[in-house]
C-alpha cells in the first residue's frame, strides 16, 4: 500500500478513535448524572435504569471500535495493514476508505456472517 494512503488512513483511525473516546466520556458523564438525580418513583426509576443500560451497551459497541481500530494502527505499524486476517489476500482500498479498521475482505467477511448467522440459529435477531 502506498505510504501516502497508509498516512490517510492512519489520521482518519486516530481521528475516530479520539471521536470515540470523546463520545464515551459524554456518555458515562449522562449516566453518572441519572444516578446523583436520586429520582423519586418506580416508573422514573426503571426508565433510568433503562437509559443507563442503553448508554452501557452503546459504549460496549465503542470499545469495541476502539479495539478495532488499535488493531489497525498495530497493523500499520507492522506493515500488515490492508491484508485479510483471514485469507491473507488484499482488502480492497476502497473498503479499507470506508472502514479503515476492517479485519477482513468482502468475501471473508461475508462468510463470516453467513456462519455466525447458521450458528445464531433460526429466528434470531428477527423481530
């Protein structure tokens, strides 16, 4: 991969990431802020325990992200960066645009799903 792309994608992980970073410190600021409120009935009392678990599960999916996307930079750091983990093959540049901390191209990724989704079994995540 050309080192100016290399380049590109590393300010934009390193951009995303300090996104993320900011929007979990707002959103762990909101849920402490519910807890100090001392709200006074049942009702309130569940829908904040409702909205904090929303807010844990979003900054779960976050970290998740981060995680990522320091896998990535390691990635880059090691010359890796733009190969399938899975198959080895290249990540087409224009996915790794779009998701520059991908792990896997179209097709594995594909695969992947597909088997998690078999695995899952049927009617899971169908409403």
């Amino acid at each position: 991969m050309k080192r100016e792309r290399l380049e590109r994608s590393k300010r934009k992980l390193y951009t995303r990431r300090e996104d993320l970073l900011a929007e979990l410190r707002t959103k762990n600021a909101e849920a402490a802020a519910m807890i100090d409120e001392g709200v006074p009935d049942m009702a309130d009392r569940g829908l904040t325990e409702n909205i904090k678990e929303f807010l844990h599960l979003l900054g779960d999916a976050k970290r998740e992200e981060i995680l990522k996307i320091d896998e990535a930079l390691d990635r880059i750091r090691n010359g890796s960066y733009g190969s399938c983990l899975r198959c080895g093959e290249k990540i087409d540049t224009e996915r790794l645009q779009l998701l520059p901390h991908t792990r896997y191209c179209i097709s594995c990724k594909e695969h992947l799903e597909k088997e998690a989704r078999i695995k899952a079994g049927p009617g899971v995540g169908s409403i």
